[in-house]
C-alpha cells in the first residue's frame, strides 16, 4: 500500500503498509512527540531509508561543519568575563546557525516545487521551481509525476519520494549552494536512497536520478542521473545496511 503524507519526516517512521508515524501521542503526556525507537518496537513500526542511511560516514558534510566552526570561532570574539566553557558553546551554537538556516530555505525552495507538481499555487521562488522544472523536462521529456509519495516494504524498511513517474522514472530533490552545475556531483548515498525508494514503491527497473536546484543562484538546476549498474550495486549496498541496522537496534 502507498500512502500520500504532507508531514515533514521527522520522526523518521512508518507503518509496515506505508502511514507516515513521525510522530505519536504520548502516554503520559498525552501530547504529541517524536516517535521513537522504543514506540517503533512497540508499534511494529519500519526505519525510513534516511534513519537507515544515517549509518553511513558522510566526510564531505563533517569536513563542512568543522570548517564553519572554525569560521565561528575566527569571527566571534571572547567576552572579558566569559568563561571558556561558555564560550565554545557560543561558537558551536553559531557554527551551526548556517546549517540551519540553509537547512530551512532548502525546506522553503522543496515545498515550492512541490505545490508546483501537485497542481497548488503558490508566489514563493518561482525561479527555483521553473529552473527545476526545466531541468526535469529536459532530461526526461513530458511525463505524469506524483509527489510525495510515502510506502512500506516486507523487507523492513519504508520512505517517501519526492517525484515518481508510473512510467518508470524516480526523482529526489536535493537544494545545495552552488554557482557551476558542472562541479555539482553525487555521493553514493544518494544512490542507495534512489535505489531502495524504487524498489519501494514496486518499480524495481525505473530509471533513477537527483536533481540539484541552487539556493544561490536562482535559474540553475541540473540532473544527476544514475546509470542500471550504478543502481544495482547501490541495492547491494543498501541491503547490507539495513541488515547491519535491523541487527544493532534489535529490530527486524
């Protein structure tokens, strides 16, 4: 079963037919939090492929924050009385701050896309949704898309698609600060989401790519498309992660 869900994964956990459960009442509270590893046990819940792929090093990203804390601490300045311990926390704080707010706009520009293929109208970065859209018709022609799209599979895992065709294409949006789509490239998570999320949604041949919209430069936006083989060995990879996940947490 596929289920349509306009909630921001956050929670990271779905139900085996596919129900988005990023967040659940609590029982002593009775207000609404995260879901967590204990309810999923509970609740026979599934890892979304993302939970799944955090497993994974990511040096590029780990390489980026501790540039940008470093650039924090070059530019915030000591006060006389504060102690070290509070200083380095205010450089860790501000260090993260550019996460965050790229992090958000990156939010802001996928939403606008996405009221764009879902028919609703929407003012907001009409650039980045038109360079978006060009890039996708370019590389792939005119075709019928669904929009956030959520499944579960038997094998224990669940996610949610940003673009499929039923013709047999699969598309994940990514937002990243660049100025030059020729140095705009991939990492081969992005190919183990793609290649999980089409077997996921029962299309275990389609065609699989990312498309990289800049949140600086406003008309640009490239494909990145991944070849069969590129696909088939990312689903190897995939596989032995979610065993090695489903091992560790006591959860399969």
């Amino acid at each position: 079963m596929i289920v349509k869900d306009h909630s921001s994964e956050a929670g990271h956990w779905y139900t085996r037919d596919g129900e988005p459960m990023y967040t659940i009442m609590g029982k002593s509270t009775g207000r609404i939090r995260n879901t967590t590893l204990r309810d999923a046990r509970e609740l026979n819940l599934i890892p979304s492929v993302t939970t799944l792929l955090n497993v994974l090093a990511k040096p590029a990203l780990e390489k980026w924050k501790m540039e940008q804390m470093l650039l924090a601490a070059l530019t915030l300045p000591r006060m006389e009385t504060e102690s070290e311990e509070v200083y380095l926390e205010r450089i860790v704080q501000d260090s993260k701050k550019t996460g965050r707010d790229a992090a958000d706009e990156g939010t802001k520009i996928h939403a606008a896309i996405q009221a764009q293929y879902e028919g609703r109208t929407t003012s907001d970065y009409p650039e980045h949704v038109q360079a978006c859209k060009n890039a996708i018709e370019a590389h792939f022609g005119i075709l019928e898309w669904i929009s956030e799209r959520s499944f579960g599979h038997e094998l224990g895992f669940g996610g949610k698609c940003d673009l499929y065709s039923p013709s047999g294409v699969v598309v994940d949006i990514k937002t990243k600060e660049f100025n030059d789509v020729s140095k705009v490239g991939t990492y081969e998570e992005m190919g183990m989401q793609l290649a999980a999320y089409r077997v996921g949604l029962g299309i275990p041949t389609a065609r699989c790519a990312n498309v990289f919209v800049s949140r600086t430069h406003p008309n640009l936006a490239v494909v990145k498309e991944w070849t069969q083989e590129e696909l088939a060995k990312s689903w190897s990879m995939f596989l032995f992660i979610l065993k090695f996940w489903q091992i560790r947490n006591s959860h399969e």
